[in-house]
C-alpha cells in the first residue's frame, strides 16, 4: 500500500515539476532532490570531472565533489555516503553559472549545513590545484521538493548546496547559496 501511495506522489510531483520547470528544455525527475538534465550545446554544463572538492572549514565540511547519478539519486534513492555530489547539468564550479552540489545530511557530510551562516566562506578546489573562493550569501532551510527553481543552471556564478530535512522523497530540502568572494 505505502509503495502505491509513494507512486502516486511521485506522478504529482512529475506533473507539478513539469509545469513549473525554467523553460530551457530541461527534463525534471522526481524525487527530494530534483535533477535537472544537461542542456544541448551548453559547454559550461558538463560532467564535473574528478579532482574537485569543497571545503567549507567552519562547518567542517570537506568532501571530494563526484558527478551525480540521475538514477541512482533520485530512482533508486541509493545516493553514495562520503562526497557531494554535482548535479547533472548544471554547471562546472567557476565557469559563471549555477554549480548545484547536493550530498546526505550526515555527520562528515551536509549535516553541519543547517548551522551555515551569511558570510561563510565555501572553497572549492580543482583538478589543476586552483582554489575558488565563495561566501554563503542565502540561506533558506525549508525548500519544497517541487520547487526546482534552484537547480537552474543559469548565471551568475553561485553555488549551490543542498541536503535533506528528513528521509522521504517529499520532505523539504535546505539550500544554501554562494557567490565568489
């Protein structure tokens, strides 16, 4: 009963997603972490190669950052512990548009997001040894699973953080937003 309860959120949100996706093209997948596929021909948008990480030193977070799994993350809901993960088709850390970056809410992980603060500095690092530097600007701990808004893969250059609020798909999401310092 609970699985056919949980299909018929999912074709909801599905529907609801579609309606409010940014008209780019973008395919929208349901889940607590909405995913948004690559858009064509846009070369800032590809998969995040190995060899970046983020570090946000207040918080103690400091985790290599991985390409995302659609299926895996949102499908299977069996998204790996111990990296961030980038969202397919957004943007790569750097190249003047939304880099959405999103991992569990757990000890060593994104749990230690709910106490960022305006002002911290979120640094990420690349494969070529550069370092970017961000301040977390927004804030914003209760975000509805259907509003995919955030994950837009359009400019200015940002990053953005998400983890969960709770286990199930439907719970709110917690974003935070960082712009280079």
């Amino acid at each position: 009963m609970l699985k056919v309860i949980a299909g018929l959120g999912l074709v909801a949100f599905v529907a609801i997603a579609a309606l409010l996706a940014p008209p780019r093209g973008e395919i929208v997948l349901p889940s607590a972490t909405p995913f948004v596929a690559p858009s064509a021909g846009a070369s800032a948008l590809t998969a995040i190669p190995p060899g970046y990480r983020i570090r946000i030193p207040r918080l103690g977070i400091d985790l290599a950052i991985a390409e995302g799994d659609v299926g895996r993350d949102t499908v299977a809901q069996q998204t790996p512990e111990n990296y961030a993960f980038h969202l397919p088709g957004t943007a790569i850390p750097g190249t003047g548009a939304n880099c959405y970056l999103y991992a569990h809410a757990r000890a060593g992980m994104f749990l230690s997001l709910w106490d960022a603060r305006v002002g911290d500095v979120v640094s990420i690092s690349t494969p070529d040894g550069r370092a970017l530097s961000y301040v977390v600007t927004e804030i914003h701990p209760s975000v509805p699973p259907e509003d995919v808004s955030w994950t837009a893969p359009s400019p200015p250059d940002r990053i953005t953080l998400q983890t969960s609020t709770g286990p199930n798909p439907g719970d709110p999401r917690f974003v935070v937003v960082a712009r280079p310092s």
